[in-house]
C-alpha cells in the first residue's frame, strides 16, 4: 500500500490518516463540509465560539499516542486543561452531585445521598476497573472480523455478566436511586440507554476515573485544527468542502473516491468515516455485496438524535461549572420515550455545557457560551417536521435552564441557533439522523458491529461510531488504532 484515501474529517478519520502517515503512506483526506471535525464541527457567531459537541475529552493518552508516533507532543499544537468536578448533577427537587476523581469529595457527595452506599460505591469501582481492563485495555483497539475473535472473547465478558445493563449492574452495587442514575448516565454519552447498553459500558467510569475529564483551549475544534496541523506536518493533504459521491470498485476491490467537484482520487487502500449506513447504501451502491450489507444495517438498532439549544449570553457564571446533567422529573420513562416509544415528551434531561467557566476566550468579555443538549427520538421513530418543532423544544429547554439556573436568560441572550436531527441528517449524512450511529447495545457490539474492514472488499475499511468498539472520543480514536492495524499489517508483511 502507497496510497490511501480518508472519507471524512472526523476524529476517527483524522486519527487514522495520522497512523497511516505516520507510518510512510501517502494519505488524503477528503471532506464535505467547509471545515473538518465533523460531529466536532464548530460555528462563531457574534463574537461568540460554538463547539457542535462532543465537548468531553477523555483518555487523553490514546489522543497523545497520535502525535508519540511521530516524535512529536500533542503539547506542542493543543493545549488540555483539567475540568474539575468532571460533572454536577442537579436533579429537579434542587440536588446536586459533584461527580469527580477526588475519593474524599466523591465519598462526601455520595454520603449527602446515602452514606450506606458509599461501600457499595467501592464495589462497584472494583467491578468497573475489571471491565475496563477486559473491555478497554484487551478489546478497544482490535478489530472483530470473525466469529471465532468473539468467541474468544466470551468468557471475560460473561464473567462480568455482559447481558445485563450498565443500570442493572450498578443497582446491585447501590440502593439510592439519584446514585444509580449518576453511576449509569454516562452511556448516554455515547448514545447508549443505561437500561439496555451492555454493563461492559461501566468502563467509562474506570476510564474517567484514571485519565480525568479534559477540555481542549479554545474549544474541541483546536483540538481538531491540532491533528490536522500534525497530519499536515507528516506530510498529508486534507481537502475540504468537496464531499464524496461513491466509491469506485473493480472486481473485488475499491479502486478510487469521486468528489461532487469530479476529481478523482486513485487509492491502494480506501477508508471512510462517513456514516456507515451511507458509506455502504450510497457511496458503494456500484457494490452488490455493499447492498447487501446496507441492507442489513438498516435494520440494526440505532442510538437516538440529539437536539441541541446553542446561547451566548451577557455575564458570567462562576457557579455554574463546565458541564451539568439537568435531570428531569423522569429517568427510566423517559428513556423508554426516547429510545422505544419515539416520542417527544413534555418533560426532558440535559446536558449544559458553559464552556467559558474554563476558558474564558470562547465568548466577548463579561459574557458566557453555552449549549444546552437534549437526547431525542431518531427521525426513524419520530418523523416530525423539525422547523415546526425546533422554536418550541428551542424555548421550553431555555426557560428550563432559567428556572433553574439563569432566572433573566431570555433578557441575557446575545445570540442563539438550534441544530436539530434534521441537521444530523442533512449536513452529516447520518442515517435517522442518528447522532451515534448504531446504538451500543450488546448484539451491536465487537463482532456484532460494522467490521473495521469489509469482508468482500479487502481493501475497503471503516473507521469512527459505526464501527468497533464505537461511539466517543475514546471509541472513534480506538477503532482508529484497529483499523491502521489491519490496513498496515499487509505493508509489514
């Protein structure tokens, strides 16, 4: 292999031409969009700098790894500051939760809750540090292409009883129900419901724990404009606003990308970080085995949609750190709303994230930037007409996050925008309007996911949310790893 072509500008994508450049192969990168990151795309407005998300930066290590390659330190292009609590919690009867790594707070915060669970707490950390291990450290970074890799792999997870959920699981370990949603909420960061994602997921408690919770300066986009100034570095070309309209095959193999533009890339090797039900139903549609396994993931489960409420407004908020869970009055029905039901209730949970508690610089001085998130059904569960529904979702979450945190907000806005599952659909590609791909449950995961590399086309691999081990930072940059090592290992041989 010479020659490969990246599909998307995503982290998976950018983290994986980093390895292939790294590593002597001339790669290009070719994205759609006017600039890269893709679900980590970003806007300014009015002075005002807008992070689309995702906004949690965690195992800062697989991130450093990307710049270690190549003798290089990711310090030298991005700067991580510590966000500390990693969360607080406030549920609607006025209770907050300090979520963070410091044993001495965390024990006062779950004593304030019920002190008899801070034992429980203990086991369950034990429990999450042995799944991290089994499911992270061994099985994060490698692909599944055969039945017999998951096989293999079966008797670690049915030690840690993987068919239960993340909810099931930390409810054997603790009785207060505000607890077990703290201990369980995180799936939903990568678009999985605590009640059905695979208790496998507790890992991320484990992986937060160890590596803490960072923010890059400047916004998650520097963190994007730093790998692309490493792989540009190395030597790579990344092109932009020209999206990729099919995938050329001949025979077994895939031979070429085509853009909107016309141009033409030759490549050895082709990998994409499109949405992997577009990858397949519309970039390969000259493929017959490529059909048919579009067809197959349309049937798949996917995560819901997000909608998304972005203000700038005048002052600051010391008091209001950098990222918040807003529990609503509901937890297990509404995610039966989101997740099975497809609807959009009156009552909601949300993710505030006040990025200027940190960096200061993302908004005009004496003001703040904001997004506040909201999980939703995907378009496939509840087709609405989003123009309609947006402006008033668009109010009812901002007077939520008045009532509770900013009495005067609609007096404070500078600026607002929505971006709705419409958006995830329309400038993503994502099928649904999926905001993760397919949703992690255990029958979508390792070998039961999208395969890093094709099975019929060998030359043709996937990267980022759809594929293993999926969604998050930590996902994408890890199936990054996995499929670099499978495109590589044909060159070592």
């Amino acid at each position: 292999m010479k020659r490969a072509v990246v599909i998307g500008a995503g982290f998976g994508g950018l983290a994986l031409a980093i390895r292939l450049q790294s590593a002597g192969i001339d790669t290009v990168v070719v994205e759609g969009r006017d600039r890269p990151g893709g679900r980590a795309y970003m806007w300014e407005r009015d002075g005002f700098t807008f992070d689309a998300g995702p906004t949690v930066i965690t195992a800062p290590q697989a991130l450093e790894e990307l710049w270690t390659l190549s003798g290089h330190h990711m310090a030298d292009d991005v700067t991580l500051i510590p966000v500390n609590p990693f969360y607080r919690l406030n549920w609607a009867d006025g209770t907050n939760f300090d979520y963070t790594n410091d044993d001495a707070v965390l024990s006062g915060e779950i004593a304030k809750l019920d002190p008899s669970d801070i034992a429980g707490y203990r086991r369950f950390l034990a429990y999450s540090e042995g799944v991290y291990r089994e499911g992270y450290e061994k099985l994060g970074h490698v692909a599944f292409l055969d039945f017999a890799s998951m096989v293999k792999a079966a008797p670690a997870l049915a030690k840690y009883q993987a068919w239960r959920s993340v909810y099931s699981m930390v409810s054997t370990f603790v009785k207060n129900e505000k607890l077990r949603e703290a201990l369980s909420f995180h799936t939903l960061l990568v678009g999985g419901n605590p009640m059905t994602t695979s208790s496998i997921y507790a890992l991320i408690h484990k992986l937060e724990r160890d590596g803490g919770v960072w923010f890059a300066r400047g916004g998650t986009n520097r963190l994007v404009a730093g790998m692309v100034a490493l792989f540009e570095r190395l030597g790579g070309t990344l092109r932009l606003a020209d999206p990729v309209v099919q995938i050329e095959t001949l025979g077994e193999l895939a031979t070429a990308v085509v853009t909107k533009s016309g141009t033409r890339f030759e490549a050895d090797a082709i990998a994409s970080n499109a949405d992997i039900v577009h990858s397949y139903r519309d970039l390969l549609k000259g493929s017959r085995s490529a059909q048919r396994t579009a067809a197959k993931l349309e049937r798949k489960r996917f995560s819901p949609s997000l909608f998304l409420v972005h203000f700038g407004v005048k002052g600051t908020w010391p008091g209001i750190p950098h990222h918040m869970i807003l529990f609503g009055p509901r937890y297990q029905g509404l995610l039966a709303d989101i997740y099975d039901h497809g609807v959009l209730s009156q009552d909601f949970s949300l993710y505030l994230h006040h990025p200027t508690v940190t960096d200061p610089s993302l908004a005009p001085e004496g003001h703040s930037t904001f997004y506040a998130l909201a999980p939703v059904p995907h378009r496939g569960k509840f087709p609405a007409d989003w123009d309609e529904v947006a402006p008033i979702l668009e109010k009812r979450i901002l007077d939520e996050v008045g009532r509770r945190l900013i009495p005067d907000i609609h007096d404070r806005i500078v600026t607002k925008f929505s971006y709705a599952p419409a958006d995830f659909e329309q400038d993503l590609n994502a099928h649904l309007g999926s905001a993760f791909s397919l949703e992690p449950i255990l029958t979508q995961s390792a070998y039961f996911r999208a395969h890093n590399r094709d099975p019929s086309i060998p030359n043709m691999y996937f990267v980022g949310a759809g594929t293993h081990p999926g969604a998050g930072i930590p996902g994408v940059v890890g199936s990054a790893k996995a499929t670099a090592a499978l495109m590589l290992e044909g060159n070592e041989r």
